[in-house]
C-alpha cells in the first residue's frame, strides 16, 4: 500500500465518498435505527398491554396495527372502557379500520375484557401513560420509516437499477445493497464481491489435505442480505404450496441430493446470487429467471 502510494499516486482516482452511493448508505443507516426503534417499542407495548388485557392477542391480528394503536391509545387500561357498549366500541373500530371491524369484533373484545376480570392496579394513571406514550413512539417511528423509504425511492431512482425484478427483492432490500455494495465497478469481478461478502469458502489445510469452511469474514452485513435473499429463492407459497423461484428451488434440492446439509446448500444458492447481483448492477439489467 505504502509502494502504492508513493509510485502510482497520479494513477489512482480521487476519492469522492460523498455522493449517492454515501446518500443512500446514510438513509439506509437511518431506517436501521429507526426499525430497531420500533421492534424495541412493540415489544415494551406488548409488555405492558399484557398487564391491562391479559387476552389482548385476540383483540387484533397485529398488536402495532393501525386500529389497534388507536384502540391502545384511546383505552389503555379496560376502566376507560367502563360505560362503553358494543355499539360505540364498533363505532370507533370501524372508523379506524376502513369499516374493516365491526359490531363482531366490538363483542369479542368486550367479552374477553370481562372474562380477563379487574386488571386495575396502583398508579394505573402510570401505567396508562406508558402504553400511551409508547404507542406516540411507535407511531412516530412508522411515520418516519415511511419518510425514509420515500427518499430511498427518489436516490434509488437516479441510479436506474433494476434489483426489485428479481423475487425477493423490494425497493428497501434493494436499498440496503447498494449501501453494502457501494459502486459495484470497484470489484472487479463477482468473485471478489463473494469475498468482500464473505460468501467464498476459505481453503484451509496443509501438505495434501486441505478442506473448504464457511467464511466468517467480509462484510456482515452484506451476507446476511445475501443470506436472507437465498431463503426466500427457495420458499414456497402458502396457498399453492408452489416454489417461488423454481429455479433456485430445484437447485437447492439438487444440492440436498448430492449430500450436502441444509446450510451448505443455502451457501451455494448464495454464491449463485452474487453473480446474478453483481451482473445486474454492473449492466443496469433486470433478471430473468433461468429456465
């Protein structure tokens, strides 16, 4: 590096770390903090609910939901339900669900309320104002994500990349490699963003033994993204119970049948998906699935 430096200093390109690749990089270190924020808020609201509604998991399908935020807001303990009957709870239900909730689900709660019995304990003025100042937390944080994302869609724009065609991948996982990635052109090749990722297998041994392990080198960050991009290539559908990427899908099969563990087969998949990322952002191309 020093002989570098000193010899072929007119040959290198200037630095210029400030420009979208950096942009999109500080967006996306923005939303992390922004989503560790909101699963450490969800799980203090799941704490707390749980004092006041002991059946509060039947209540709603998502206790972070648009209605049910407004349900925990409005009626953060059952004492402030006291006097409320069915019909004005689906009122309110309805108002904040599109009409999605009704006189059905105003009974259910109800029910379950007087089957929970008195939950009311000391200082439960307290204990109301957390759960409301909780929800304040999670909504802004939601708030804020979405703000995010909306600059991450006008940056990811500039650069006219079509990541999102491939199964798997959004805008926001998109994102996220190209702030791993950076300007795919310094890598010279796929295999080099393999190591950077840590996906390439590390040839240990010595003398004529000598065996390939999993990597725990490279960018982290960047394998788990890989890592999770090759789980969802071999998921299948719920309803259909059909591969979502049957290509990936029989390959990993294949990989299974030649004797490879579970783990292995996935790191196979995942090398595959270097190639196929570092291609397409290197020619601006979309993906096409191999028949």
């Amino acid at each position: 590096m020093a002989r570098v430096l000193r010899d072929e200093l007119h040959h290198l390109p200037d630095a210029n770390p400030m420009d979208i690749y950096w942009a999109i990089s500080q967006l996306v270190t923005t939303r992390r903090g922004l989503v560790k924020g909101l699963s450490s808020h969800v799980r203090k609201l799941h704490q707390q609910v749980a004092y006041h509604y002991p059946s509060y998991q039947l209540f709603f399908s998502e206790v972070e939901g648009k209605t049910a935020l407004q349900f925990w807001k409005t009626y953060p303990a059952p004492h402030h339900l006291d006097g409320v009957g069915a019909d004005k709870l689906a009122e309110f239900l309805r108002s904040h669900s599109n009409n999605g909730l009704s006189t059905k689900k105003a009974k259910q709660i109800l029910a379950l309320i007087k089957q929970d019995g008195n939950t009311r304990r000391e200082f439960q003025e307290r204990r109301d104002f957390n759960v409301q100042s909780i929800v304040r937390s999670i909504v802004f944080n939601q708030e804020e994500i979405a703000r995010v994302d909306e600059q991450l869609k006008e940056q990811m724009s500039e650069l006219n990349l079509k990541l999102e065609t491939m199964s798997g991948i959004d805008l926001v996982t998109a994102a996220y490699f190209v702030a791993e990635i950076g300007n795919v052109h310094r890598f010279e090749s796929a295999d080099k963003l393999a190591k950077y990722a840590g996906v390439a297998p590390l040839l240990i041994g010595s003398g004529d033994n000598h065996r390939h392990r999993k990597s725990k080198q490279g960018d982290r960050d960047l394998h788990e993204l890989f890592e999770q991009l090759a789980v969802r290539q071999i998921a299948v559908t719920r309803g259909k119970k059909e591969p979502r990427n049957p290509y990936f899908h029989h390959y990993y099969e294949q990989k299974l049948a030649a004797g490879k563990t579970k783990k292995q087969a996935l790191v196979c998949i995942m090398r595959k998906l270097v190639n196929i990322i570092y291609g397409m952002m290197k020619d601006g191309t979309a993906y096409k699935a191999p028949p």
